[in-house]
C-alpha cells in the first residue's frame, strides 16, 4: 500500500519507492503539508504539531489569537484569509467576492490515476499507481470545490499532483490562477536549478541561492518556450550531481506556466507551479470543471543525477504515449541545413542516394515542399505540393526513397499561417488577433487560432492528407514563433483571456486525432529548434527537435542542461556541415558525431559536399550508433564534466545490467602543456571486468570508476573521444 490514511487523525502518509510525503487534515479544515523527503517508516500522527507560531499577522479563528496561516505550511494556500504568500488560487465570484476559505469535505484513495480532462498527463494501470484524493469546499460560498490529486507511483521516486476546480453553485465564476500544486518547505536552506536559457541556447542550468522574496520562471510566449523551460529544483546548498537533498518539479504542459520558489517573512519556502496566472482567466459556469496541468515531484537523496535518472525512468516509461517510445529511433538525414528552400526532387534524391549508401535509415524532407515556398515568407496554410519542386508530388519521391530502403519523413508547420496564403486569404479571422485587428508579424507568419474547433479540425483534415499522400514514416512538427495578440474572434470579451490555455487544449486534441489515426508515424516536435521542449510535448510526440544550434560545443551545453529532465533519447541531434551555420565555429566532424550519438540521431548537411574520408567517418558514425542506440535508448545517464564550469563535457551511459557503457568526453579549447585529460565512470559494477571494444583494454569496473581513465589526450580545440565498453563474462 503506498497511501496510508489515518481516518481518525486525517493524515496522510504517501509512500513511493524511496520517498514519502505526508499532510493533514488540521482542525480548522485546511490541508497541511507535514512532509516530503527520504521515505519514513511510519509517522506518528499524535506526535505531529498543528500549532505554528504566530507571525504579526491576523488570527484564523477568533479565539484562537495563536493561529494563522501564515506560518502555517500549506498543500493548496489562499489569499485573504490571513496568509500573504503567493496563492495557489485565485477566484472572483459573480458578486465579486475574491477570497475565501477552503476545508475539507471527504477523501478517497483509488488505484490508478484520474483523467485530467483534455491535457497530456503520464499514465499507468491500476497496479502501478495510487491516487489520494481530497475535496475541499468553500464553506463561505458553497460554490468552490476543489480536488487535489496526489499519484504514488510505487516503483519509482515520483509523486504527480494536480487539481481540479469545480463550480457547484447556480452562477459562473472567475478563475485568475489555478496552480497544479504548492508546497511548503521547512526554512529556507535551498538553491534552486531552472533550465533558462533562449533560442540556439536552450535549457542551461542556472542556479541560484533563495533569498528573501522570490524566484520564478515562467513564460508569457504561448509556449513553455526556449527562455524558461516549466522545471524548477530545489536542492541543498552543497547538493552535487551525486550528493545531497533534491526536488524537481516538472510541468506536464506546453503553454504559457509559472514556477515560482518564494521564501516568506517566517523564513519558510513556498514552491507553486501551474499555468501562468498572467493574462489568464477562465469563466467557470455552473456545473463545470476546470483541471489544472499535472506536476511531476521528484526527490532524491542522492543528489541532481539521480534525480535526473529518477524522471528519466518514469518518462520512459509512463509519458509518451508513441508506439515508438520504447524503440531504438532510426537515423535520418534531414535537408535542411544542405539545401534550405533551395532544392528539387533531383537534389533531394541525390543527397538521399548518399544518406541509403552509408546506412542512413530516414530520409527527411523539411521545409519548402508546399505551395509556393520558396523562402520562409509564404504559403504556411497552403498544404499542397509544389510540383515545379517536386513532380510527381510526395508520393513519387516517397518511392524513391523507399526503394533506396529508407523510410521517408516530413516536415510542417499546421499551427501557422502565412499572410501570403491561400487559407489567410480566405480565412483571415482564423489567426490570433484582438480587437484592435492588429497582428504582429514574426518570420512573416501568423499564429492559428487553435482554440476554434473548426480551426482544430482543419489542421487534424490537412494534416491527415498530407500524411496519407505517401509513404511517411516520420514527421517534424514544427511551431516557429511566439504569440502575440493573443484573442479570438469566436470568443466573447469576458472570455478572451481563455485564449492561450484554450489553444494548448485545442492544439492537444489535434495531437491526440494525429497521433491517435496514425500511430506507426514517429512524431518529432520541433519549435525554433527547442522552444516547446516539455513533458506535455514528449506526451505525443517521443523526441524533440533540442536546438537549431548544432555546433558541437554548443550541443554539449545544450544536450547537458536537457538531461536535467528529459532522457537523451528525447533529444533530436544532428551532424552538421562546418563552419556551423549558427555560430560559424569549426568543429572535428568526429566530435559533432560523438555529440550528437547521444540521442535521436542524424544528420543534416549535403552529403554530395563531403569528401571520400569524411563519408567514411560518417559511415563508422552510423554503425556506431546503430551498435550503441540500445543503451541510449534505455540507459542510465550521467553528467561527469560540466561544459558550464570545465574546459570539459563528459557523460555516459550505463546499461540498467550494468554490462554496457558509453562515455563521451568533448573538450573545448586545447591548452598547452596542461595536464592530459582523465575521466571517471559512474554506476559500473566495482568488481566487473570492462573491455573496451576497440582497443581490447580490459579493466575493472572500480579501476574505472575510482582510479579513471588516465592520459586521455584531446590534442586540440574542440577534439573529443568516446569509449565503448562490455563486461566479459564471468569464468566460472
Ligand atoms: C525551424 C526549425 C528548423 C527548420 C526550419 C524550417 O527553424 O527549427 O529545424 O525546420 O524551421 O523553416
């Protein structure tokens, strides 16, 4: 049983592998938080402390001078009813009344997990996973009802919470902020890691101290977006990759979202994460729920990998709903750093020959095969192909390709249209704009209005022709700016602030069709290269377009600071052609293979350019990954060198056997006379014996893992090595 009740006491106690997290009821009805950290045998209710001292703030209950929320830690926190910390909800009713208490009403423990109506959430069966369940009620109103959810997942260090906001009463009401959970940390001792960053930089770990007042990441751009990625941690001050208290949070969510770290007056810590309350609002009628976005909690007492490991295993597992989740991914060629606009059916064919000749098993078309798109500013919309380009359309080179013995993919765009399109032409009301009429242009494109139903199924019926015209294996399923003039046409004024969380449902009931009516095709998400890079993507859609930014140093940071959360086998990487197109920079083609081996692999320049001994090192690259993509498929990653603080990235991967390992190590400038590089492995069995594959070096896992692999020499700038090692068997 992971979910003990204490039906007397009403305390909670949820037990997942290593981990529990306790609340209570308190006598005055509110839900408070009692405990998250390092599992407990049992905890002893009668023992648990309900008075908190009192701050100079009001008092909960007349007669009680002693009590208020504000010192008190809290599972769902108001405004207004004597606590002044952020808020977990925040609610007006018809007749303008703002604040009010919630208590509970009942309880209930389940198997399995509850829906969470129209959003991506992880799943399990009914074996896997228990549900604690508590409703609250506003007693002033008798309207509000809110649900918590609490998920155990038994095997894993993982507990998920959301919530659900319900109208009971006979009038509507308004929700400003609905957050999917807060909790509140004992003091103030934290730092916090968050994945910032911007576009061709995407996910770097930024970490910083808690102090007074607040830490919060977010993002307003209608994406979870390249600056702010919808994670926060909270770790101890000297927590290290291998060492120390860690709590991640995770937003399963694509929009617009809010994670906010907030130390109080009483030197306590508040962590809320949800939608982002701003320029949000959504009317409630009666009879109505509202579900707020489900957060992932991860803790480990063993610090920032393990609990990296700890979301890698579970989104393994328990997130992507693609049949391709649990498969090794092929290696493609994409052409659009090779072309760009500029190509025709006999250039694509003719970097496709050279893609099949040294094992290439994915062919990608990008951008450029529909209407008449011959530079980034038309034609979104417009889902037919251009037959100067392409004769024959996609069918024809879909054949082709195939019979080369390459599957064939392509790339699109649904949730934008371009002024110069036909649909904009016909249809220009269906993007987002305001009263105002204005529509900010970026990239010469505008944003669909997802939130119309009619808009939805147009994208779900052009999509669905596109992908039934030929042979495809694969699509890209790009999304290339931010929102600006966020309102709908179809929308009343009271509800235009509806409009970004209504596009996120709207754009996941396309997903769920697309994915749904065709489940052989492997999704890749893609958005400026990794601006909707979250677990609400990842729920579809198995890997992710990391970053437009393929120079093999860049990767290094960018591939590091995703691991935080994300498997590498989510993490699209590709080759690309140097000097690299985003920084100029001139990387050793063996390094941007070693980059780029770790994840969903490929390539993307023109292959027809590349010299005879340079096809040859792409080829070793190919069998390379096609030997090793078991283990990164499924296998335990760690962070060894920080490309952050050292002159040195280092990581491998360990198969869950422990028989297999690959280490990748990239260094950035070569320094002269300094000592040769050495590197450590993690997570070997001590006393097996490893052989390198290549050489036929035998050692053993503790040598490996205490004394390292000395005199590694990395002899220039941006120079890199790999090591592929396999446990011998055991004589016996
Ligand atoms: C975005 C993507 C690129 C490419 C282009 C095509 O920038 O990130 O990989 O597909 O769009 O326009």
């Amino acid at each position: 049983m992971s979910i003990i009740v204490d039906e007397e006491a009403l305390v909670f106690q949820l037990d997942a592998k290593d981990v529990s997290y306790l609340l209570r009821i308190h006598k005055y009805g509110v839900p408070i938080h009692l405990y998250h950290g390092k599992r407990l045998k049992c905890a002893c209710p009668e023992k648990i402390f309900e008075d908190y001292m009192k701050p100079y703030t009001p008092c909960y209950r007349e007669g009680d001078p002693d009590f208020s929320l504000e010192t008190a830690p809290q599972e769902y926190p108001l405004y207004g009813v004597t606590d002044y910390r952020p808020e977990a909800l925040q609610l007006t009713l018809a007749d303008g009344v703002s604040s009010f208490e919630l208590q509970y009403k009942s309880h209930k423990v389940f198997a399995g997990k509850p829906v969470i109506k129209g959003l991506p959430a992880t799943f399990c069966n009914d074996e896997e996973a228990q549900t604690l369940a508590v409703l609250l009620q506003s007693p002033d109103n008798e309207q509000v009802w809110v649900e918590l959810f609490y998920t155990v997942f038994e095997k894993y260090n993982v507990i998920t919470r959301s919530a659900k906001i319900s109208n009971v009463g006979n009038a509507p009401f308004t929700i400003h902020g609905a957050a999917s959970m807060a909790i509140d940390f004992p003091g103030n001792g934290y730092d916090t890691i968050n994945l910032g960053g911007a576009y061709g930089k995407e996910r770097w770990p930024d970490r910083m101290t808690l102090h007074t007042g607040e830490r919060r990441v977010s993002s307003t751009t209608g994406a979870s977006s390249h600056v702010e990625s919808p994670f926060l941690m909270l770790c101890d001050h000297d927590a290290t990759e291998t060492a120390g208290n860690v709590y991640g949070f995770n937003l399963v969510y694509s929009g617009n979202h809010e994670c906010v770290a907030h130390v109080g007056a009483a030197g306590d810590t508040r962590v809320l994460l949800g939608i982002n309350p701003a320029n949000f609002s959504w009317l409630l009628e009666p009879g109505e729920d509202f579900y707020t976005p489900e957060a992932v909690l991860v803790y480990s007492d063993q610090g920032i990998g393990q609990m990296s490991r700890t979301f890698h295993d579970f989104y393994r597992q328990h997130l992507s709903r693609s049949l391709h989740a649990q498969k090794v991914r092929p290696v493609l060629i994409n052409n659009w750093e090779a072309t760009y606009f500029d190509f025709d059916h006999d250039k694509i064919v003719s970097i496709a020959k050279k893609a099949a000749e040294v094992g290439v098993e994915l062919f990608v078309l990008d951008d450029g095969w529909f209407g008449k798109r011959n530079f980034d500013n038309c034609s979104l919309g417009d889902w037919y192909v251009n037959e100067t380009k392409l004769p024959g359309g996609l069918r024809v080179l879909a054949n082709k390709i195939n019979d080369m013995g390459m599957d064939f993919g392509i790339w699109v765009e649904p949730e934008m249209v371009s002024p110069d399109s036909d649909l904009y032409r016909e249809h220009p009301d269906w993007c987002l704009h305001t009263g105002t009429g204005k529509r900010y242009q970026s990239r010469d494109q505008l944003v669909l209005d997802l939130s119309r139903t009619e808009v939805q199924d147009y994208i779900i019926n052009a999509m669905a022709t596109v992908f039934s015209s030929a042979s495809v294996a694969y699509v890209k399923w790009d999304m290339n700016r931010p929102m600006t003039n966020v309102g709908s046409k179809a929308l009343a004024p009271e509800r235009q602030k509806e409009v970004a969380h209504r596009y996120m449902l709207g754009l996941y009931r396309v997903m769920d069709v697309l994915t749904d009516r065709f489940p052989d095709i492997l999704f890749e998400g893609c958005a400026g290269g990794g601006g909707r890079f979250d677990a609400g993507m990842l729920h579809y859609m198995p890997q992710f377009w990391a970053s437009d930014d393929t120079d093999a140093w860049e990767r290094c940071k960018i591939q590091y600071g995703t691991s935080y959360v994300f498997p590498p086998i989510c993490s699209g990487n590709h080759v690309s052609a140097v000097p690299n197109h985003q920084t100029q920079r001139i990387t050793p083609l063996h390094t941007r293979g070693n980059v780029a081996l770790s994840g969903a692999f490929g390539f993307e320049l023109d292959l027809t350019a590349l010299s005879k001994e340079e096809l040859t090192e792409i080829k070793r690259q190919v069998c390379l990954y096609k030997k090793i993509r078991g283990l990164v498929l499924d296998g335990d990653f760690y962070r060894i060198h920080n490309p952050f603080t050292e002159n040195i990235c280092g990581w491998q991967i360990v198969s869950k056997d422990k028989t297999e390992v690959v280490a990748i190590l990239t260094q950035k400038l070569f320094i002269p006379n300094s000592r040769n590089t050495y590197f450590k492995f993690q997570g070997l069995d001590p006393k097996g014996l490893y052989q390198e594959i290549e050489t036929g070096n035998n050692y053993y896992g503790d040598e490996l893992m205490y004394m390292g692999i000395q005199n590694i020499k990395l002899m220039k700038d941006f120079d890199s090595c790999i090591f592929h090692l396999r446990m011998l068997p055991i004589e016996s």
